[in-house]
C-alpha cells in the first residue's frame, strides 16, 4: 500500500532545477531587504542621528597577542570577514552550475560568460577614457560587476511571463562577473605582498585539498582551515575575500552515498517495527545514526553548504554591508563631479553595449548558443540590468576611493544602478506587453 503522505517520485531533472529554484527565490526576496536596507543606511545618514551612524562602522574590534595585531574597524570585518562567505556561496553556484547545472553544456556556458566578459571590458574602458588624467582614475573597478540580488529581484516582478533561460543567462553572467570583479579586487586592490603569509595561505589551501583527499568531511574542520587561510591572505596584502572564491570552487560536487546505498540503510532502520525498538538497543542506536549521517551525506557538499549558508547570505550580510557602505551624506557632496558621470556612464550604457555585444559576437561566431526561448530583446533588455552595480561596486569604491571623492563614486553608484534598474524593467514591460 502506497503511503498517502510520501512526495512525488524523484526525477533525474530535480537535482538541477530544484536547487536553482530555490537559489532564485532566495535572490528575489533577497533583493528586497537588500533596498529597504539601502534606504535605511540613506536616511540615518542625512538625520540628526548622522554622526552616530557613521562612526558606529568605524568602531575598532579585534585582538592583539604581542606584536600581532588583528584590530580592524567593523565595516573592514564586514566588507573582507563576512563578504567572504557571499563570495564563497557564489562559487559554490558557479560550481554547481558548470558541473551539474545547465552550464554543463560548454556552448551554452559561453554566451553569459561571453557577456560578462563584455560587461567588465567595455565600461572599463569608458571609464578609463573619462576619467584619463583625473583622481578618481584607479576606481575602475566600480563598474565590473553586477549585483545578482537586485537583478533576480527585478526580474520576479515579470514572474512568468519572462523566459526562464532569461533568469540563467543573468544570473550566471553576474555570478562571471562577480568572481571576475572579486579577482581583480585580490590583485589590482591589494597592498604590498607580503610573500611569508601568501605562502602560508596556498599551504593552507594545500591542507584542505589534502583533508579532502583523505575523506573527512566534518564541517567545522573545514571551517577552521578556512578561517585560517583567511588570516593568512588578510595579512598577505592580496584581498582577503579572495579566499572564499578559492575554496568554493575547490568544494566537492561528488556525493558521498549513492541513493542504492541511502535506500539500504534506511531499509535496516524501517525493518524494524515502530514500538519494537528497545530503549538502549545498541544496534537500533547505530543504526539511525548511520540513516542520519546517511542522509546528510546523499547531497554534495556544494549543495548542503550553499542550502545552509545561502540564506544566511542573502538575509543577513548583504543586508548588514549596506547598512555599512550606502549611507551616503547627500549634504556638501557634488553631483556632477567627473568620477559621478564615468560611473554613471560606465553602468547605464558600458554595461549593456558590452554585454549585448560579446554576446551576439559569441552566436554569430558559433561559440555559444543562445538557450530555448532566449531571444535578442530579452537578452538587451537583461543587459540593461547588468547595469546594476550595487554590492560589488559599493565594496570596490571602498577600497579604490579616498574620502574626499568617495561620496560622490557613491551617489554615481546609486544613481546609476537605480537608472539601469529603471531602463531594463521598462523594456521588460514593453516586451511583455507586445507578447500578450
């Protein structure tokens, strides 16, 4: 007799669509916390409770054993501490994307890498061009990369009336971008290296890749070598966060326990009759502890890591980075200043020329293949909210603006990311609307 309560039988498809669904959802809702906390970070900064808000992310935390010193401020902690995880869970998509996912397909993975490749070239490059011989010239970097919560976001407001290969084109070209952009940040952001703590962070990479090969697979061993190869890059000079991409990507996607053997184990405990399990049976006891780890173990770690981290991520710390980096003093701050426009220019126009472009270059030269149900307009419609910089631009003008300009690539930011949100959703509509 079938059980009544049992779910629908398992399918080959749902190890693929099931993960990214949820991925999705997460995304959308995401980006909605993401604006309220924009808009809370704005207002505290242009109230009378301004001077408290402001110096409360300058607060020093940390500790000191003798001559070693590790006191940062709480938005350094934020932006290189926990920014390390938003890195490493979109590694950890990226990674099962291109081996279980639908960008397992070389010439479908193409065309989005294709346009984040566009994306990252062309508005660099207008940039440089604007801003030739200004300041602000080494903040280049702000207009790489596109913020996945904000775009998902704005792309759950057509709910099904979009294609959804439009929703996987976007996400794994800003998911490109994003680990492109973090990867500049390590290298053209950094300090000077310091050789001794570089060499001691790839050991550590090393001794990962090495507990992995023998076969433990306690989270919090790998937790603790992952916060130490963090250390270890935080004082090498290379951006820290730049651990977090590497050991996503070095994250398994293999299953330990096949579903052959999980159907096994789980017979042996469902063998025994509900009542007839002796308390302080030693057997019994083994028995469903081996069923627990058993169906712990029946997911890869990409996935069981990326389903409990992911929310934390997208509910908690790209929420508190805003608090930490969007409250911008409108007062005193010039609107038209030259690193304002080129970002501006460089997210609202560099951003969809580049990736319209290299994508239609990478179809026509048969390098990629744009997915069923894709078509040109929706691609340039998406490309227009690649345009939307938030997270990763805020986290790279902190890093390539002094104070005195860093406002104003803020407002620029802001401004721009606002407008290419504007232009992509009205050329949704329009082309929704000519659909019905």
């Amino acid at each position: 007799m079938i059980d009544s309560n049992q779910g629908l039988p398992h399918e080959a498809a749902d190890s693929i669509t099931k993960p990214f669904a949820r991925f999705l959802k997460i995304e959308a809702a995401a980006g909605g916390l993401l604006l309220l906390a924009v808009l809370v970070a704005l207002g505290l900064a242009n109230s009378p409770w301004q001077e408290g808000f402001l110096s409360f992310w300058e607060t020093p935390i940390g500790l000191t054993f003798g001559s070693l010193d590790f006191t940062r401020s709480l938005r350094h902690w934020i932006n290189d501490g926990l920014m390390t995880l938003f890195f490493f869970v979109l590694s950890l998509e990226l990674k099962r994307e291109l081996v279980l996912g639908e960008l397992r397909n070389p010439r479908q993975a193409a065309l989005p890498f294709a346009g984040a490749l566009g994306g990252m070239v062309v508005p660099v490059s207008l940039y440089l061009v604007l801003m030739s011989g200004q300041p602000g010239m080494h903040g280049w970097g702000t207009v790489m990369a596109t913020d996945t919560a904000f775009v998902i976001g704005c792309l759950a407001l057509f709910g099904s009336r979009i294609p959804p290969t439009l929703r996987l084109f976007l996400l794994s070209l800003a998911i490109f971008d994003d680990v492109g952009a973090i990867l500049v940040v390590a290298f053209g952001y950094g300090e000077a290296l310091n050789w001794s703590a570089l060499g001691l962070g790839f050991l550590g990479i090393c001794i990962v890749a090495g507990v992995s090969r023998l076969g433990i697979r306690s989270v919090p061993v790998y937790f603790l070598l992952g916060a130490a190869v963090w250390l270890c890059f935080d004082a090498s000079g290379v951006h820290a966060t730049i651990a977090g991409v590497i050991l996503g990507l070095m994250t398994p996607t293999r299953i330990w326990v096949s579903d052959a053997r999980l159907r096994a184990i789980l017979g042996r405990v469902l063998a025994v009759p509900a009542g007839d399990r002796r308390h302080g049976d030693a057997a019994s006891h083994r028995d469903l502890r081996q069923a627990g780890r058993a169906v712990t173990e029946s997911l890869s770690p990409v996935e069981r890591l990326e389903m409990m981290l992911h929310p934390w991520v997208g509910f908690a710390i790209m929420p508190i980075f805003a608090l930490a980096n969007a409250g911008i003093t409108i007062q005193g701050v010039d609107f038209v200043q030259p690193v304002s426009l080129a970002i501006i220019v460089g997210l609202v126009l560099g951003k969809p020329i580049g990736v319209f472009v290299f994508g239609w270059i990478a179809v026509r030269s048969g390098l990629a293949a744009l997915a069923p149900g894709l078509s040109w307009p929706f691609i340039l419609a998406g490309s227009f909210l690649t345009g939307i910089g938030f997270t990763m631009s805020l986290f790279i003008a902190g890093l390539a603006f002094d104070s005195s300009v860093l406002n104003a690539a803020k407002l620029g930011i802001l401004g721009g990311s606002a407008l290419s949100a504007i232009l992509g959703i009205s050329l949704l509509i329009w082309l929704t609307l000519r659909m019905r």
